[in-house]
C-alpha cells in the first residue's frame, strides 16, 4: 500500500485529496503546515508528498530543501502561484499541478511519479506551465 502525505494549509484540499487517495487504498497522512509535514516526513517516509507551494509557516521551496536532510522523497507541487512554471523546473519537484485542479488530473500525476519511481527512472515534471496545456 503505498504512502502519500499531503501537507496544505487549506481543509478542503486536504479532505478531496485524501477522500480520491484513501479511495485507491493509499495511507494517507496529513498535515496543515511546513513543520507538521516534517515532522510526518520524518516518522513515515510516504512514497510521494503532495505539498502546497504557500504554507503558513514557509514555501515550498524551503520544505523541499528541509526535507532533503530528512529523506529523499518526490514531491508533487500544488499552487495557485504565477510561479508554478519556475518552481517546475526545480530538479527537487516530480511533477507541479495547478490550482484549481481536477482531481483526475493531480490522481494521474502522482500514479505517473510513482511510476517513474517503480521502473527506476528519474522522475521529472508531468504537468505543463500553467496556461500551456491541461
């Protein structure tokens, strides 16, 4: 059963993300700020982190870069953020998803990570700049 932590300040993404996760009988593990997801990282090493690039506590960028000295984990990157076409091309992040997404769309982004894990590939960015494709 594969792992996936999702770590957004925002309730609602929490709850649709893990009510389509769970529902693929994945562990789901939660958490609303920067440290938390840490924290998580820390005792759960998940499979794959599904992380908003705007938390309260720090950017994305910065947990990226925390987490490295924790374990070595990809990371799906969720925003709203004109930024997201920049943040894409950080060899850290597997894959960016745009807010507002489509459930089925962030679904096939993290199965395509976890395939690109399975078969020993390096995993690189699956979702085009936004504005750029769907």
């Amino acid at each position: 059963m594969p792992t996936i932590l999702i770590i957004d300040d925002e309730a609602g993404i929490r709850y649709i993300s893990r009510t389509v996760f769970a529902q693929h009988h994945f562990m789901v593990l939660e958490a609303e700020s920067g440290h938390q997801g840490l924290t998580l990282l820390a005792s759960h090493q998940p499979d794959v982190v599904l992380l908003d690039y705007r938390l309260p506590d720090m950017l994305g960028t910065e947990w990226i870069s925390r987490a490295q000295a924790i374990a070595i984990c990809p990371v799906v990157l969720m925003s709203a953020s004109s930024e997201l076409a920049a943040l894409s091309r950080d060899p850290l992040v597997a894959a960016t998803v745009a807010k507002p997404f489509r459930l089925e769309k962030l679904w096939q982004t993290v199965q395509r990570v976890l395939a690109e894990i399975s078969n020993g590939n390096v995993t690189e960015n699956t979702e085009p700049p936004p504005g750029l494709g769907t």
